[in-house]
C-alpha cells in the first residue's frame, strides 16, 4: 500500500495481485531426513533448495533458496516476486524428482552416507511435529485436560508424523517439547495421533549389495581415523564410495590384465631366446660339416689300397739224387 497526499486530500494506493492458474503455487518446505539402510548406516540427500514452489496444475515448479524465501510475503497467503524460470515438469531436479516421485531420483540426486549416527530430530510445522529417532525411543504425550489418565506412551524409530500435538507436552530420554501457548479463550480438541509414512527406498538393490560387500573393509581405515579424531559423525558420498569402490575394482582388473600381459611377453622373449641358441647350434653344427666336407674336395684322389700279392712258398720238398753215367767209347 501506498500513501499520496496534498494539502487538498489523501489517495490510498493498494497493490493488489492478480492471481491466474498460471501464477498459482504450493510453497513447499524441503526436509531432509536419512533412511536407514543398515543397523549402523543411514543414506540422507543432500538438496541443493530449501523450499519448492509446485504449480497448481503440477506443470511447473520453481526452486527456492533462503534469500528468494526471504523476498516473499506472508499472511494468508503468501506473494513471492516471480524473478526466476519456472521449470518444466520434463526438466526435473533433485528436488523435483522426489517432489514428483520420479524412477531416477537416485541418479539425479547426490547422496551421503551416515555412519553411528544418533541425533534425533522433531520440526514443528503449524500444529504437526515430524520427528525421526535413528534408534528406538519412547514417546510420552501429555496433553492439557487430561490429567486424570494416564499419559499416552509409544515407542517410535525412524521418520513420522505426530499430529494435533501442539498443545500437549511431548518427551523422549533426550527430547522435550513444551505446549503451544495460545491467546485465545477458544481452543481445539483434536486428538493428537502418530502418521508413519511409506517407506521409500532410498538406493537401488544393486547398490545396497555393493555397499554391505565394500563398506566393511573399505571402511574400517576410516573408523580408525574416526576414532583417533573422536567424531562421533561419519558423512561420505555415496556417489564418490561407489566411483572410488568401481575405480578399485577397475584397477584390479586392469592390474590382473597387465600381469597377464607381462607373464605372456615373458614367456615369448624366453621361447624367442630358446629358438636362438637353438638356431645358432644348428648352424654352428652345418659350418662345422661343411668344412669337413671342403677339406676332403681340396686333398689329391687316393687309390684305391690293392692287396699286395703274397710271395708264392716256391721251397719244396726238393729230393736230390745222383746217378753214374757211363761214356759210350
């Protein structure tokens, strides 16, 4: 509203805004809570905007930090200036695609992985508390009224809804909640009751496979880590474990498939040596035979050796005798 005056009169301006389909919107707050997925490890997104404004007709939506919040006006509705984009539906963000329930959230969206972790939580939103307790705890509700009765006891773990109990005093081991004053003589007798919500996976089967098979060896250098610097939190990304774990296991392959490679190269550069002495002896062996064979080519042709005839025994058995002869006269 605007004032404008003179010495004559007074003009009230008001700025009203036009309200069409087109520029009608949910406001919605983001609130990331983690899922367990193991006894001793949670996976929590991680949002890159707090708040998620939804078209009426769900065609549209437009993402919200803090400081485009903090521009907005609130009353019973509240005005926001429309200085960004409206995205469509088929252009889906991390937020979006859990908005929306989209089937990739999880390759649109960065998650982390929680080790020992133990904070519960509870965010009150009008007259709904959402509370998450990573372990079971006992939930005592006393609510104004009621003092003859006992008190309303539960014991809750995980994420939900607990509504209608604003004014009622809430207490767990570690948490409390005080009533909601109200200055009004009217007041509301709405019993409070406990929402659980459907469980929504949070990882795909395959990677919760990959997570229990590479978490308690690739982890417990971490642990020790994290017990020397005694921090009771352990966050990493599980898209960068799940790089790292790939990676690991690429290496070792790679590495297998080199090994291979060298024992193959290895076993060639041996055979190759084994066939070249084994040459070299045989040509060693073929020289030596070709000069023996050019040694007998260069000497004279010998004769063949003929027996020598043996010299015949002409001694006999020689009989002398001796006879007269007589001269005829």
């Amino acid at each position: 509203m605007s004032i404008v005056a003179n010495s004559h009169s007074i003009k009230l301006i008001l700025h009203i805004p036009l309200k069409s389909v087109d520029h009608s919107f949910t406001l919605y707050k983001i609130i990331i809570l983690p899922e367990r997925i193991s006894p001793d490890k949670f996976v929590q997104y991680a949002i890159d905007y707090p708040y998620l404004a939804i078209q009426v007709s769900q065609h549209g939506y437009i993402p919200f930090t803090e400081e485009d919040y903090s521009k907005c006006v609130s009353s019973s509705i509240t005005v926001c200036p429309l200085d960004s984009a409206i995205f469509n539906k088929q252009r889906l963000t991390c937020a979006a695609s859990l908005f929306f329930q989209s089937p990739n959230s999880q390759q649109l969206c960065k998650r982390n992985l929680l080790l020992n972790y133990q904070q519960s939580t509870m965010i009150q939103h009008r007259n709904i508390w959402i509370y998450h307790f990573p372990t079971p705890r006992q939930l005592t509700v006393r609510c104004p009224g009621n003092e003859a009765s006992p008190p309303r006891t539960q014991v809750l773990v995980n994420a939900g809804l607990l509504i209608n109990a604003s004014a009622c005093h809430v207490s767990t081991a570690d948490l409390h909640i005080y009533p909601t004053l109200r200055g009004s003589m009217q007041t509301e007798r709405d019993t409070p009751h406990i929402f659980l919500p459907d469980k929504v996976a949070i990882i795909l089967p395959h990677e919760s496979q990959q997570l229990h098979e590479m978490t308690t060896p690739n982890l417990q250098a971490l642990d020790n880590i994290q017990s020397r610097l005694a921090t009771p939190l352990h966050s990493t990304d599980i898209d960068s474990l799940m790089h790292v774990h790939q990676r690991s296991q690429d290496s070792q392959t790679e590495i297998c498939w080199h090994k291979i490679a060298i024992i193959v190269t290895i076993i060639i550069v041996l055979v190759g040596f084994g066939y070249f002495l084994l040459r070299s002896h045989c040509d060693k062996l073929r020289c030596a035979a070709t000069k023996a064979l050019d040694t007998e080519s260069a000497s004279p042709t010998q004769q063949p050796r003929t027996p020598e005839p043996q010299p015949r025994n002409t001694e006999q058995n020689v009989v002398f005798s001796s006879y007269s002869v007589h001269h005829a006269s």
